[in-house]
C-alpha cells in the first residue's frame, strides 16, 4: 500500500506534484469518450495522473484554490474547462499518464 496526500484548495502547487481532470468530455449526444482531440490530436480525457508541472507550469507555487478559480472563471459557452485535482506522492506508475513528445521535455529548469 502507498499513501498519497491529496492536495487541498490552500496547498501551494509544486512541480514535483501530479494532477488529473475532474470531469470528463463526451462526443455529442453519445457516450463515447473520446481520448484524442478531433482537431489538434492533442490528448484529451485523462484519467492517469500527469506531473503539475507538464498540465499546469504557470500555476506551480500558487495554491490549488488559485488555479482552479482562474480556470473556472474561463468557462464560456461552447468551450468546455475542467478543474483539476492533485495530489502528492510515490504514485505507482500503471496509475501515471504516457507523457506525449511535446510533453515529455526536460523541466529541470522551472524554479522550486
């Protein structure tokens, strides 16, 4: 068994820290999950967990409440945004994301 600390609205986000989506996105009308976007082929739908620093590197030192209302205050008709949750800790890696090309880059220089 690992222990994890989920994060909570006035911990401060750090780039050792992970993060998901809470919600998911569905095509339509259906119930299919779509995992790639139509457009770009960016991934989308997450469900694994994803280093903070890859989704969120603007919000790295600001707290969980601060990302999350800055993004919920961008919601707009026909755009969709989701908030998300992080956690800290030894995560087993079947439970982490595959990081894309772009995003699998070296992050060593972001400040702590």
């Amino acid at each position: 068994m690992r222990t994890i600390q989920l994060l909570e609205g006035d911990d401060i986000i750090q780039k050792t820290d992970w993060c998901r989506p809470l919600s998911l996105v569905f095509t339509g009308q259906s119930d299919y999950l779509e995992t790639n976007n139509t457009y770009g082929g960016s991934p989308m739908n997450r469900c694994g967990w994803i280093p903070a620093y890859v989704i969120c590197p603007y919000y790295v030192g600001k707290t969980v409440d601060e990302k999350n209302k800055i993004v919920s205050t961008s919601n707009r008709p026909m755009t969709e945004v989701t908030l998300y949750e992080f956690v800290r800790g030894d995560l087993p890696d079947a439970h982490i994301e595959k990081l894309t090309d772009e995003e699998n880059i070296d992050y060593t220089e972001l400040g702590e």
